[in-house]
C-alpha cells in the first residue's frame, strides 16, 4: 500500500475530471452535484487498489485486531486515516514539494520512521505494543493502538510525495477550483482508507479466539509480523526521494 510509501504514479486518460467551473455552468452551484460529478471512475478505482494493497498500515490493523479484538481495529483503521491527514495536507499546500527538494528534511523524517517501525517489530517480538494480548481490551490499549497507527504513517516522508505526484493528476493544470477539488479527492481517498482498514481489522478479529488459544501459533504470528515490520522498514530506509 501506499502504506510502505512507494510513490507509484497512475496514469489517467487526458480529461478524465470535467473542470469544476464547467460543472458549476452545467449543474448550478450544488456542491454534491458538483463533486459527484467531478470524482472520476479512474480516481476510484486507483485509490481502492492503492488502499487495499497491503503495507504498514494494513499490518498494524490486522495486528490490532489478532491482539486486541474488533474495537482496535477500528481504532487502527482510524488511526491510520488520521495518519495521512499531514501528508495530504502538505501536497494540497505545496509543502510536499519543499520535502522533495529538502534532502535533509526528507531524511530526518524517513530516519524517524525506519527506528519506529523497528521499534515496532521490537515491541511485537516480546509481547508488547499493538500485538500485547489484552483479555478485555481498555481505554489505555486502545491509546496505545491509535498512537501507533497515527505515526506510522506520519513518520512516512514518501506519503508526502506520493500525494503531490498522485492528487493533481485528477485536477486540471490551472483550474481556479483545484484547492477545492485536491482537498475533496483528499476526503474521498480518506473514506476509502478508513472503509477497506475496518474491514481488514474485522476480518482480523473474527479470527482472534482461534488465533489466542494456540500459544504455538501466536508466536509464530508475532515473528511473521515482527519481520514485516523490519523488512517494511528496511525498504523505507533504502527509498529514494
């Protein structure tokens, strides 16, 4: 996913995304009408792939709820929205251009995200963070699961750029409206994260009692994931600008 920060960029067919000032002539000044029309099918169907593809957020809310049950992966599924909420701020601003050309900004971040996500392996490897086994998950774990999944993606520098390079594909070069569009694609691409993670978490949870009652397996589980986590911060640590 997009969650391990590969800026991969879509192609999409010139003119797929009528103008916003055209479909304020064609359908009045209804903002509903003017986004539905204005979202393409491409978008959609680029953003469901990018977001379904699993990462580092996907991990984390599968993780959240094998450990923790459905309630955190709902949590995880959250946090993990709120996460890119920076990194689709800073493309819709320009500030991501600023990170591109930064190299020592664009480090200091994806240094910042290599350690955590090796903390994280860390954590999982002794029973600890987002895969602590909790019999009746509290306030405080769910703390703890929502902390986690905010900075993983936080801590991604490569989010940043792939918004830059991803959202202004959809908008036409010198619409007076484009602001408007970027930060309702933002929207649109936050909803489908946040749907297709709860599911991934739910999914998790519904094998959870199968998953805690076999010692055995459960470590087995940790170590998968606790490599996953190593080897998705190893290919952040070599990702280029």
């Amino acid at each position: 996913m997009l969650r391990d920060g590969s800026a991969q960029v879509y192609a999409v067919p010139a003119g797929a995304v009528t103008s916003a000032p055209a479909l304020v002539r064609s359908f009045g000044n209804d903002p509903s009408v003017i986004w539905k029309h204005a979202v393409s099918i491409e978008f959609l169907i680029t953003s469901l792939v990018i977001v379904a593809t699993p990462g580092t957020g996907v991990l984390l809310t599968l993780a959240a709820g094998l450990s923790h049950g459905s309630r955190a992966s709902v949590v995880a599924a959250i946090g993990c929205t709120l996460g890119i909420v920076p990194h689709m701020a800073a493309a819709i601003l320009g500030l991501a251009a600023v990170l591109h050309a930064s190299a020592v900004a664009f480090q200091t971040i994806k240094i910042l995200g290599v350690v955590y996500l090796l903390y994280m392996a860390w954590q999982t490897l002794r029973d600890g963070g987002v895969f602590a086994i909790d019999a009746e998950p509290d306030a405080r774990s769910d703390r703890q699961v929502i902390r986690s999944a905010i900075l993983v993606n936080l801590l991604n520098p490569k989010l940043s750029i792939f918004f830059l390079a991803f959202l202004p594909q959809f908008v036409r070069a010198g619409d007076p409206m484009a602001l408007s569009q970027m930060a309702g694609l933002s929207a649109v691409f936050m909803l489908l994260t946040l749907v297709v993670f709860v599911l991934y978490g739910l999914i998790a949870a519904a094998f959870r009692g199968q998953i805690v009652s076999r010692p055995r397996l459960l470590t087995w589980l940790r170590r998968v994931f606790a490599g996953a986590f190593v080897a998705l911060g190893a290919r952040l640590a070599l990702a280029d600008r």
